[in-house]
C-alpha cells in the first residue's frame, strides 16, 4: 500500500479497495471471491488503523458503513444463538424516536427462534 496522502481514505470513495477489481480480473481465476475480497479489506483496514485519520470518527463511520462485515457483534444476539442479523442488513444512524436524544452509529435486527431485537 505504502504511504498515504491526506485523501487516500476519500477518494474515490471512503472505504474503496484499490487494485482489488483490477487483481481479480486479471488473476484469471475468475470472478472476485470473499477470500479476496477479505485480503484487501484487511490491508487497507491496517493502513487505516496506522493512519493519523484513524482518529476521524466521521471517516471511520463511512469505513463501516461501506464494509459492515468489519462491525463486531453482528451475528448473534447473546453470543450462542447462532442467527445472523434480519434481514442480513446494518442500520446506519438509525433515529430512536421516543427512546433518547441519542443515535446510535449502527444497529442491526437479531433473532432467535422466538423474538426480534435491536442491536
């Protein structure tokens, strides 16, 4: 990856993976797979977390936001049941009407076999 410039995490996108399409076309092997695409996520993660823009929350929250596979906790609700998030999707800043004039960065819907809950 090397050394980075002030925008290396903006543009084109924050979140982007640089070479990763161009890699995996061609590789020849065929098309873009999760093991690849979790191998440039990891690098690029890296150089972000050795950044000095690590410490911009709003940079970190589109991060997740393009790759929510790195949000922690999304696949169960107690740690043992085993059900991924309904319907396998993350809520970014969701409004809490009624509940606080807090807003969480992300929540997502667990299950179990018999409830739905926020997390």
């Amino acid at each position: 990856m090397g050394t980075t410039s002030d925008n290396a995490f903006r543009e084109p996108f924050v979140g982007h993976l640089p070479d990763y399409l161009d890699e995996c076309r061609d590789s020849g092997i065929g098309p873009a797979s999760e093991f690849r695409y979790c191998q440039f996520l990891a690098k690029r993660w890296n150089v972000l977390l050795d950044s000095p823009e690590f410490n911009d929350e709003g940079l970190l929250q589109k991060f997740f936001e393009r790759h929510p596979g790195l949000l922690p906790g999304g696949t169960d609700v107690d740690g043992g049941s085993g059900h991924g998030p309904f319907p396998i999707a993350v809520i970014s800043k969701p409004k809490l009407s009624g509940m606080s004039d807090r807003e969480p960065d992300f929540m997502w819907i667990a299950t179990d076999s018999e409830r739905l809950y926020p997390i």
